[in-house]
C-alpha cells in the first residue's frame, strides 16, 4: 500500500521557472527520501531527510520536512528540460523496511 | 557505490508461459531484497520482501503461487512470473538494501526494471 499522496499529479513549467513537489504521509517515519524516475527507467535517488531535520539542500533541490503536518516539499531551482521525469517521495513506516512510495508527480518542464 | 542489476530490461512473453527476472547485488550481500510492479503512470507497489534462506513475505493481494520468488544467496533473487496474462503485463523493480550499510539512503539500491508484455 502507499504511505501517502502526493500533489500535483503532474507539473508543466517552463525551462527556467522553479518546481515545487508536496508529499504527505500517514505514520511515523525515522527519514523520508525523494527518488526520480525517468520514463520506463529504474528509480534514482536524490536526497534523503531525516525526521529531525527540516531542511536540506543538494546543488538544485531544496527538501523540507514537517514531521507535525507529516508532508515534505521537494524544490528544484532553475528548471531544465532534462529534469522531465516522474518525482516521488519515500519512507519506511513504522517498523517496516521496506520503502513505501507516495503517488509520484509526472513533471514537464517545457524547453 | 551499491549496484543493483536487473534482467532481463525488457521481455515479451506468450500468455500461459512463465517467465523469470532476476535481481543481483553487485558488490554487496542484501539478506533482504524487494519487489515491485509498476502500471503506467503510476506509483511503485510493493509485491513481496524476499529474505534470503526463507520464504518471501507477500503484501496483501499478491498471489505468492504466481509471483514464486526465490532468494537462494546473498546476492540474487528472482521473480518468476508464472502462466502469465496480458494484465500482468506491467514495470517490475527490484530493490535490495545492503546489509549493516548506511549510506545516502540508508541502503536502499534500486534495479533499473523489467518491462513485461504478456501477449
């Protein structure tokens, strides 16, 4: 099952303009990561947050974290049009191990 | 870093026939590897944690007489698709997390997928 949804569905943006990704989750969680996916690929990973962290930066993306409203933001600056890809956040629930995905946002940033 | 490698990247199968994919850890043991499916345009859904020396665990409403996983080393597992139909036609990936690692994310390696069209 998934942990949680996340909003937009999709996101078209001109090249150049910011994007911004919200994730929400429903249990506890230790971390929450952000992978990207392009079309019919595997999944990378791009960042990860722990649970006593509220903001981090890597080069172009900017998470955030609020553990009380159990949602995260997922910010990529200066959008190019090889960002175009699938955007998903993921956690481990509770005692679990595995990862549980959020609902992904299909991003296009239009050249 | 972890790599975890996928075959086959594409397959296109026969309804009624089975077919195998398998997940390698390259460069590192993972006791524990999972499985997932992916529709188009949706999100990753976890099928079964497959333990290495002990039966897979499969989420609710995953038939574990279809989907046979065997986890037999350290480093491989595989998923057999068995008398597969066209709506099982879908993205299968795998993960595997090393064991006592904690990398960037905290060990999570992801395969780079199985498309599999059932005709």
């Amino acid at each position: 099952s998934q942990q949680g949804e996340e909003d937009p569905q999709a996101l078209s943006i001109q090249e150049g303009e910011n994007a911004t990704m919200n994730c929400s989750y429903k249990t506890s969680i230790n971390n929450l990561q952000w992978y990207r996916q392009n079309s019919g690929r595997g999944l990378v990973h791009l960042i990860l947050i722990r649970s006593n962290e509220r903001e981090k930066h890597s080069g172009r993306l900017r998470v955030t974290l609020d553990t009380s409203k159990k949602s995260s933001s997922l910010l990529i600056t200066a959008s190019r049009a090889a960002d175009t890809a699938s955007y998903f956040c993921a956690t481990v629930p509770g005692s679990a191990r595995q990862l549980t995905f959020g609902s992904g946002t299909q991003l296009t940033v239009l050249p | 870093g972890a790599v975890v490698s996928q075959h086959p990247s594409r397959v296109i199968c026969k309804s009624g026939t089975s077919v195998k994919i398998e997940c390698r850890s390259l460069d590192f043991q993972a006791t524990t590897m999972f499985w997932y499916r992916q529709f188009p345009k949706q999100s990753l859904m976890l099928m079964a944690t497959s333990n290495e020396g002990s039966k897979a665990t499969y989420e609710q409403g995953v038939e574990k007489d279809k989907f046979l996983i065997n986890h037999a080393s350290l480093t491989l597992s595989t998923l057999t698709v068995t008398s597969a139909h066209p709506e099982d036609s879908s993205f299968y990936i795998c993960s595997a997390r090393e064991v006592g690692r904690s990398g960037a994310n905290y060990g999570y390696t992801f395969g780079s997928g199985t498309r599999l069209t059932v005709v």
